[in-house]
C-alpha cells in the first residue's frame, strides 16, 4: 500500500533486531508489497492486538497458538496476491478505522488530501451545510466528514449495494449514521436535491492503464475503471452537476494524474465562469480538481 509523507518519515527511523517477529514478517511480505514495513507493522498489530507504538518497543511480542495459527494464513494471502487491507477486513483513513470487503476500493493517502480540503472549506463557511459523496465506495470520506463537521448532512450514494453496505457498517461503527443518508443510485441520475458541496473519488484511471496496473486484478473495477480517457464517470458527472451544485457551492474531485489539464478543460466548458484550480497531492501529482461555483 502506498504510505503518506508521515509515514515514510516514521519508518525510517524503525530499528529492528534481526532475529525480531517483525522482521521475519517483513522479509516475507517485501516482494508482494510496496510498503513491507509498514505492512508487516499494521499486520502484527492487528494479530498480537497491540498498538503499532508497542510493537516498535517490542517487535518480537509473544502470540498464542490461535495468533500465530492467523499469521501464518494471513501471510498465505498475502503470497497469493491478496491486499493486506481484505485480508485484515479494515484500513486506517485519515487516522480512522474503517471496515472493508473486496466490494469497496481500499482507501488512499491521496483521497485523505481530498478530504483534507472539505474540510478547510467547510471550516471556512459554517453556512454550507449539505454534502453530497458520490461514489461512496467503504464511506471513508462521508464518514470523516461527519466527523470533523459535525453539523454536516450528507447523502452518500453509489451503484454498488454492496459497496452501501459496508458504507452503512462504518457510519454506525463511528456514530455518525444519522447524518448521513445512504443511497443506490448511479451517478446523479435521477437526482432532485441540490447541495452546498460536491465531493467525489469516481473511478478515474484510463482502461489500458488500468489493465497494467496490479489493482486490476485485486480490487473492484468498477470503482477503478475511467474508461478509455479516465473521464467517462467524470464527463457525466459535471454535464449533470450544474442542476445539483448551489450558487457559492463546491464540487471537489479527485483525478487521474495525467488528466489533469483536460479534466481543468473540460469542467471549463461547463462551469465557464466558476474558478476552477488544479491542485496537487503530497507527491507533486496533479490530483485534484476544485470547482468554486460563483
């Protein structure tokens, strides 16, 4: 899994015994990951249920027949390809639990920047108040929204019911499921309401890309395939935004780093007099698109 700027800071500075658990876990887990130390400590922690912190102190800890029983098939899966965030069934999102299956996508330190300027902005006009989060996937962003805005109304929506399902169980687990309505629905057809902000992580990466990448393979397509400019979902999205978003609103988008200046061009046709910005993540990628509605 791909670690935040924070994170790689951290685990620099890990120092493990040799002979340690945590070391042997890494060895095995480093050529099926792109993060083995990170991934070897959230692994441990979930099996020993201990913090990641005691498990720096003490990397070697004591597991029961039944723990090391699950480590052993934990790194079974692992082996055969299986994402460590399925395999433990829940990831950390901007400092957050969540619970996962193989329906939704795993959370990003990049969706965590997208939410990251909801956030501010909602902060920044306490009046704006309704949320719409399309493509809702696990209810990472919907769910970390209510939480850091804590008198925000949020309709969350995607196609997948399964993918509502998960979202449903992470709105209850962090008590935030009565501000946040949960719909199945494709895209914004059909839609009558009107929000103050529209934020969304629709799946953006173009097809061929796609079927290079390894997530083609592990993770649902449906939430992954862009089509073949990686603007398909987008294009119709924005067409429609315009009878959704309020005067003064936002729409908040995350976007394939390549796609950055036609994804720009593309929101212009529609909104020509919105100002519209293309923002970068923490590794200088073009990653987001906001749209400021006059």
């Amino acid at each position: 899994m791909k670690q935040n700027v924070w994170q790689k800071q951290a685990l620099k500075t890990i120092k493990m015994p040799p002979s340690s658990l945590l070391r042997q876990i890494r060895k095995k887990i480093d050529p099926h990951s792109t993060s083995p130390y990170l991934d070897a400590l959230v692994l441990l922690s979930h099996i020993s249920s201990q913090p990641k912190s005691r498990i720096l102190a003490n990397p070697s800890p004591n597991l029961t027949p039944e723990q090391q029983t699950e480590l052993n098939l934990a790194l079974i899966q692992v082996k055969e390809g299986i994402p460590l965030p399925y395999i433990l069934g829940a990831w950390e999102f901007y400092q957050l639990p969540f619970f996962l299956t193989a329906d939704v996508l795993i959370p990003r330190p990049e969706t965590e920047g997208l939410v990251e300027k909801a956030i501010k902005w909602l902060q920044n006009h306490p009046g704006r108040r309704t949320c719409l989060d399309l493509g809702t996937g696990s209810g990472c962003i919907a769910v970390t929204l209510a939480i850091k805005i804590p008198d925000l109304n949020i309709l969350a929506t995607d196609r997948s019911y399964p993918a509502i399902l998960v979202a449903r169980k992470n709105a209850q687990h962090h008590k935030t499921e009565k501000r946040i309505k949960f719909l199945a629905a494709n895209l914004l057809t059909g839609f009558r309401t009107t929000v103050d902000l529209l934020i969304t992580n629709l799946p953006y990466i173009p097809t061929e890309k796609l079927k290079s990448l390894k997530v083609y393979n592990t993770e649902p397509r449906l939430a992954l395939d862009g089509g073949s400019d990686g603007l398909s979902s987008i294009r119709k999205v924005l067409e429609k935004a315009p009878g959704i978003i309020n005067p003064g609103g936002l729409i908040l988008l995350e976007i394939d780093e390549s796609k950055g200046h036609e994804s720009q061009k593309l929101a212009q046709s529609i909104f020509p007099r919105a100002e519209i910005r293309l923002e970068k993540d923490l590794s200088g990628m073009d990653r987001y698109l906001t749209i400021q509605i006059k």
